[in-house]
C-alpha cells in the first residue's frame, strides 16, 4: 500500500477520468498549472487548498476520496479499515 499522498493523488486522478475531464482542463478550471495537477495525482505534491479546490470542482464529496473502495489491511492499525 502506498502512502496517503500517492492514495489521495489516485483518487484524484479516477475521479477526473471517470467525468471524462482531460488534465489540462481540470487544472484550468482550479487555476493550478496542468504540471501541479500530475504531482497531485502522482502523489508528489498537494497543498490543501488545491486539493479541496479539485474536489469542488470534480463534485466529489470528501469520503467518495477519502473511503476505500474495498476494505484494505494495516499493520498499522488493527484489522480491517
């Protein structure tokens, strides 16, 4: 499992090609460089502001972000989440 930059940046990036939304175009519409949009989704780079920004604008509500889609197993933390 990757960590929560890399999670959240591929959640981004589904979110956006599910709405058939093209890179560049999501990025002008938050006001970020199309370079800072694949940061994000490569877990690189995310500020807060640019990151609720992007779920604005995609019309994603925080846990459709922030809650796997399956459950996932953490050593980290005990049992299933």
């Amino acid at each position: 499992m990757g960590n929560i930059k890399n999670l959240l940046g591929k959640r981004i990036q589904e979110l956006r090609t599910s709405k058939n939304i093209k890179q560049g175009k999501l990025a002008e519409i938050v006001g970020i460089g199309k370079k800072s949009l694949s940061y994000i989704e490569r877990g690189l780079e995310q500020k807060p502001g640019e990151f609720r920004q992007l779920l604005y604008s995609l019309a994603a509500e925080y846990r459709r972000v922030f809650v796997p889609k399956e459950p996932v197993y953490s050593k980290g933390i005990k049992g299933w989440i």
